[in-house]
C-alpha cells in the first residue's frame, strides 16, 4: 500500500516588534479577518516562491510602512483542516530592528502600545497564545485540530545535560 506524505498547505506568518525606548509593541487591528478582532501583530501570507524571511519583511512593510530586518524565529502555530484537507503552517517572529514611518493600513488601525497592556478581553482570538511563543523562550509551538480554532500550547522540552 503507498500513501503520499504530502498536502496541502497554507503559510502565514507574523511579527512582534518591539520598540525599546518606549517599552511598546506594534499592534494592529485587522477588520478583515474571520477570527475575532481585537489587536494582533502585522503579518499574512507567504506567497509562492517567496522565502518564509522575505515574506515577513513585505508583510509587515505593507501593513506599517515600517522596514524590519534581524528577524528571530520564535516558534510556529498550525491549524488543520479536514474538508478539504490542508495545513495552515504560521511562522512566527520578533524583532527591535525597525526603520520608517508608521502609516495605516486597509486591514486595521496601527498603534503603539505597551507590552503589558494586552489581554484576553483585547486581543484576537488565541492571540494570548501566540503572544507565549513570541515571549517565553519554553513555548515555542501551538496547535488546533480545527481551522481558526482555540490553540493548545506546545511546551518546549528542557535539554538535560
């Protein structure tokens, strides 16, 4: 019997920069999602050919006006889908390194905001979750058995020496 180990999937991504002379983080406000609004980070999808890095750097540019660079991988999120079966394969980043002029996008009001200032009540769906990964260095990866469904946490394991 033969299986194919491929599918079809889907990559997004998206972005925490944080400002450290305010102590703030970007948020956005996107009015065009099917999740529940509220603030999240800027970020979309990977287009086809288009590196998981460069991806990002547009994304953000796009929705902020803001040029990103020194990137760090944080972890992914990843949600399934049954009919018709795919993957949606988040990639999830962080950078300080920003250059440009904050500007307003179509998909949502931009703003600063301070770190602390973010909740469950403010905040798009499962974003509390994504908000680990960029921010704890033990949780790396979230997962839902459904699309756009709530995340389960993933912690990473502690190396033993």
């Amino acid at each position: 019997m033969t299986y194919s180990r491929s599918e079809s999937i889907e990559m997004v991504n998206m972005c925490m920069i944080y400002n450290e002379e305010t102590k703030e983080v970007l948020v956005e406000d996107k009015t065009d999602v099917a999740w529940k609004f509220g603030h999240t980070f800027p970020g979309g999808h990977v287009e086809k050919g288009e590196s998981l890095y460069d991806a990002m750097v547009r994304e953000v540019f796009e929705e902020t006006g803001l040029t990103v660079k020194n990137l760090e991988s944080c972890g992914t999120v990843e949600w399934f889908n049954e009919d018709p079966a795919y993957r949606r394969v988040g990639f999830l980043y962080r950078t300080s390194d920003f250059q440009g002029t904050l500007k307003q996008s179509d998909e949502g009001k931009n703003y600063w905001l301070p770190l602390k200032d973010l909740n469950e009540d403010n905040t798009a769906e499962s974003f509390m979750k994504f908000l680990k990964i960029f921010t704890d260095p033990h949780t790396v990866d979230a997962t839902s058995p459904v699309m756009n469904g709530s995340l389960t946490i993933i912690p990473k394991e502690d190396d033993e020496d």
